[in-house]
C-alpha cells in the first residue's frame, strides 16, 4: 500500500498491517493512521569526514598502503529502529528499567552478533524538512523484539531468586528510538567498496577492502611456508616413530592445505577482503 | 534534535547540555552545574593530564617488545577522557547445601599377596554451608563496552586510589564534560552484584562439597563429580557505593597511518589494554602453530592410516588439516590486544 507522510507529503511503499510506519525521508512515524509522538533519537556525533577517516585509516590485513588515499564517493546516514521499553518486575519495582531493542528484522548493514543499544541518551526527535538520512521502518512486532532483551530479564530473575521473591516481568512500549549508522562507499583504482561505521562513536562495524598485490603474495608465501613446515615436521614426526618420513611428509603436507584453504580463499584468491567488527574494547 | 534549554545557575547563561551530561561547566562564569540531584554526593577519582598520560603511553611503547623497535614509525594524537560510572557493591552471600557427589579414587589391594590397582567409585550425601563476599564494581551504563572496562576495575582493585568528592574533581570544563550519566540505580547495580557472584557462590559450594566427600571417605587424591545438589541462599550484606567515577583515556596512535588505540587509567597512566597492529613476528607464531598441528597430526596420522589403522589415522590427518584452518584465522587478523 501507498502512505503519504502528513509531515513531509513524501509518498512510500509499505506492506499493509504493520504497527508503525516511518516516513524513509524525514522520520515521522505514523500508528493507526495518527502521528506518533513518542520518538526519539541518538544524536550522531562522528560526521562524514570522521567516518570515512575511521575506515580509511583502519588497514585491515592485506590493505593497501595507500587505502588512506581512496575517494570517497557515497555517505548515508541511515537510522535504525529500535523499541524503547520500560520494563517492571513487580513487586520489585526497584529494578525498573528502560531498555532498548533492534525493531527491524533486516537492518541496511551487518551487526556484530554481540551489539547491544544503550536506552538512556536518546533526545527527542523532532522530523525536519532537510534531509538528514533513510529511516527505517520497524517490521519486527514489539512482542516478538523484546525477547532479545532476555539478558534484562534474566538479571532480575537472578536477584529476585536469591531474595525469595517470585517476579513478574511487564513491559510497556515507550516509543521509537532512532540510531544512526553511517553506509559509506569508496573507490579506490576503479572499483567501489562499502563500509559502515557507528555514527554515535566512530567504530567501524563492517568493511569491504581492496587486497594489494603484495597481500595476496605474503598470503600465498605463508600458506607455502606452512606446507613446507608441516611436511618437514610430518616427516621428522614419522621417523621418530620408526614409519617411513615420506609418507610423514605427504601427510603434513595434505593436513597443511586446512590453513591454505583459509589463507586462499580469505586472502590470495578473494575478490574483495571482509572486516567484520566482533566485539569492542 | 533540540535539547531543553538550562542555564546556569549562578549566571543565568544558557549551558550546553547533552542527555549525557553530568556536570557542565558554565562557558561564561566557570562555575560547574551539577544536573542530576544525586551528583552531589558522587566520588571521582582524580586523573592526571593529557599531556602526562601520553608520557606514560609513549613509555610503555617503548617498553613493548613489538612497538617499541618500531617507534620511529608511531605518532601518538590527542586523547579523549571518559568518566566512567560504577557502583561497588560489597556483597557477602551465605549457601546452605545438600548434595551428592561421586568419588571416585584408586586403591591398592593385595591378592594372593600381589598388589593390584583398583579403581573405586562412591557415592556420598554431604551437607554444609559456604559464604563468599566480594566487592563488585558495576558499570552504571547497560552499554557494549568490553575488555577496558574489566581491566580498568581490575586496575582500581589493585591499585586502590582515593575517590574524591566529585565537585572537587569536575572543576574545569574539559574533565567535566569526560563525566558519562550513569543508567543504572543503586537497586540495579545491587542485582547486578549479585548475578556476578552467584555463579562462584555456586562453585564455593561444589568444591566444600568435594572436599566433605573426601574427608567423609578418608581419601586425599579422588576425583569428585557433584551429580546433584540443593542449594539455599541467603544474603547478609548487599551495600553499595555512591556513583564512582574513574577515569579512562583513549589514547589513540598511528602506525604507519593507520590508527590504533590504547585505553588507559587515568590515575596512574598505566596501559591497561592495548590494540596493537599484527606484526609479522605475531603472524610468524600463527604460522608455527599452524605448521605444528598439521605436521605433527597429518605427519603421523598418514603413516598410520598406511602402516596400521586406516581410520584413526584418517581422522588424524582430517583433525590436522582442521586445527590448521584454525590456527590460520590468526594469520587473518590485523590487530591484536595487550593487556
């Protein structure tokens, strides 16, 4: 179906019965065909230089030395939705808390399987007619979203456990919350790479790199060297235990090609080379 | 995006706040604005300069065995402080248990005058109580901050400097603004406390347990199973801090142009983790231990599977060739972390 934004007049496609619908181009938020107000939002702090900054300086292995020097082409802030709960746990109604959660079953860029979004330093969010970035709309019902707040959960539990005291956990729906991402793209000899960067703090979430030439022969180079270790070490390992060291040597070769395969496919023979953010320090 | 508007309250100048501020300090008349009512009665702990937690950056570089052959290539930049948030809470948690464990020990018999070794296996019921107390330090904040974080606390326990008052601490504008709101309530912090402690609570319990077993049997050397227990717990002291504050700097550095980070206490300068590029020396030992496994298990697992087993020697060539794809994923990486 069609929704027009009252706020903006933007037109936009959006699958009929969903509990809330955003306005891609300027963030309002429609439920049950009113305006909802209860929307907030994460200020970015890290702006497009600083972005591409955090992912041109950042090397991954077998980057080009010049991968700094890359042009910069494409930058998108896209705001991710996420479900502001208050949770309770009566009767302790000390361990009240706000906690957020990722609305959307498909967000525009790969997170780090461990990402938590903080509840509290969001503002409020007030749509303007100058283009900030792309929201996007929740499509994950708030039920089913809160069961990513388990570690919430269980933290009560833990503590009402240890006092005797059987809790309820509660929650209420409090609003939106929009966090930035920046969705970068460069190029660097022709070709173009993407990246995304945490516009509240700078971290590099994701990035595709171009691999040099020297990298993919420093990883041919170790795959080699670690056959050749391996054979030798077979070799000696079988003489050792009076069975003939050829065969030592064939089969230290052979189990070798497990770290050859990785080097090779990840490295010498990939188009283009993956970061993954895991966890941050 | 806009923010509701405070002014100071000794001037009546507008003051830039953000949701995370704690303290700001007037732009126009230098006088710090406490906004939240309990930051009155916060401790900090005091941090050295910038300029002083680089010195010490920098010597610990030098002392690095990888950076510090490599300083010519290593700039440091400006670094950020943050005041992180934390309760300590002081926990003691007492358990009362009944259980039953598996002994199982050796022993030697003599038959027909020879000695034979037996193995001998018991099952036990035992009955105690254990009590643990622990001062936890709790992050205020519920966000994704990771191994800095626990090095910092692990750093403040072992280091143990003063708190001050925080209106003693947050004078000037650029420590005031490093001073991140706590999320957290004193109950929260509380439970959170008491999650962390649980779990060794419950490991205390396992080894008294044990170690009745063995006593009740009159043996030293057994290895013990707890098959099942039932544990009753009590709390006898759930006391917490006022908000903590302690000083952590980024600092970060460029080698060779790319950036890299260290994450520093800010009482004493010390490193207390720090991401570090991935040298060839560091991809070198990968290299080792890649070549290791696959020489050592493909080695003789193929001259097994020829000489004598055909299927254990398989799997130790398919084990070999796995822990060398493994070993390899540290030729992968670009950076490594000290701590």
């Amino acid at each position: 179906m069609i929704v027009q934004c009252p706020f903006c007049g933007a037109k936009y496609e959006a699958p009929p019965g969903r509990r809330f619908y955003v306005c891609p181009y300027c963030g309002t938020a429609l439920s049950e065909g009113k305006t909802y107000e209860n929307v907030y939002i994460f200020k970015p702090a890290v702006d497009k230089t600083a972005a591409f900054k955090a992912v041109l300086n950042f090397r991954p292995t077998a980057a080009p030395e010049d991968l700094p020097a890359a042009s910069p082409v494409e930058a998108e802030l896209h705001f991710l939705p996420l479900y502001l709960y208050y949770v309770s746990f009566p009767p302790l109604d000390q361990l009240a808390t706000y906690a957020t959660a990722l609305a959307t079953s498909s967000p525009p860029v790969p997170l780090p399987p461990s990402f938590r979004f903080p509840a509290r330093w969001r503002t409020p969010f007030k749509p303007t007619l100058e283009r900030v970035g792309v929201f996007h709309s929740p499509d994950l019902d708030p039920e089913a979203a809160f069961t990513s707040l388990q570690e919430v959960v269980e933290e009560a539990r833990a503590y009402a456990q240890v006092f005797k005291v059987k809790i309820g956990v509660e929650w209420r729906l409090e609003g939106l919350v929009y966090y930035p991402i920046w969705r970068l793209a460069y190029d660097y000899r022709g070709r173009r790479y993407s990246a995304a960067v945490d516009a509240t703090d700078g971290t590099v979430l994701y990035m595709e790199y171009p691999i040099s030439a020297r990298g993919r022969a420093e990883a041919l180079g170790m795959a080699a060297a670690v056959a050749a270790g391996a054979a030798a070490l077979g070799a000696m390992a079988a003489a050792y235990v009076g069975l003939p060291p050829a065969l030592g040597a064939a089969g230290g070769g052979v189990a070798s090609l497990g770290a050859a395969t990785r080097l090779v496919l990840n490295l010498a023979a990939a188009r283009v080379g993956k970061y993954k953010a895991e966890k941050r320090l | 995006m806009g923010y509701v508007e405070l002014r100071c309250r000794y001037c009546g100048a507008p003051l830039d706040v953000t949701p995370d501020s704690v303290v700001v300090v007037c732009r126009y008349c230098g006088q710090p604005n406490f906004l939240d009512g309990s930051a009155g009665r916060a401790l900090a702990v005091p941090t050295l300069s910038a300029s002083e937690v680089i010195r010490r950056a920098v010597e610990r570089t030098k002392r690095d065995f990888n950076l510090g052959r490599r300083m010519r290539d290593i700039n440091f930049a400006a670094p950020t402080l943050l005041y992180l948030p934390f309760y300590l809470v002081d926990v003691a948690m007492s358990a009362v248990y009944k259980a039953r464990v598996v002994v199982s020990y050796t022993k030697t018999v003599y038959v027909g005058g020879r000695p034979q070794t037996r193995v001998v296996t018991r099952t036990v019921d035992v009955e105690g109580a254990v009590r643990l107390s622990d001062v936890v330090a709790v992050l205020a904040r519920r966000s994704a901050w990771g191994l800095s974080v626990d090095k910092l606390v692990d750093h403040f326990f072992k280091t143990a400097p003063e708190p001050k008052p925080l209106p003693e601490v947050a004078k000037e504008a650029a420590t005031a603004s490093a001073f991140l709101a706590g999320e957290f309530t004193e109950e929260q912090a509380k439970a959170k406390a008491v999650r962390a402690l649980v779990p060794k609570l419950l490991a205390a319990v396992d080894s008294d347990a044990s170690e009745r077993a063995r006593a009740r049997l009159g043996v030293i050397a057994a290895a013990t199973s707890v098959v099942d227990k039932a544990v009753d717990y009590t709390v006898d002291k759930l006391a917490v801090s006022p908000l903590t504050y302690l000083p952590m700097w980024i600092v970060p550095y460029f080698y060779k142009g790319s950036h890299y980070s260290y994450y520093s206490a800010g009482w004493d300068g010390a490193v207390v983790v720090a991401e570090e590029p991935s040298f060839v020396e560091n991809k070198a030992i990968s290299a080792v231990g890649a070549a290791a496994t696959a020489g050592l298990l493909g080695g003789l697992g193929a001259a097994i599977a020829v000489a004598a087993d055909p299927l254990f020697g398989a799997a130790a060539l398919a084990g070999g060739a796995a822990a060398a794809y493994l070993a390899a994923g540290g030729l992968l990486k670009s950076r490594r972390v000290e701590t």
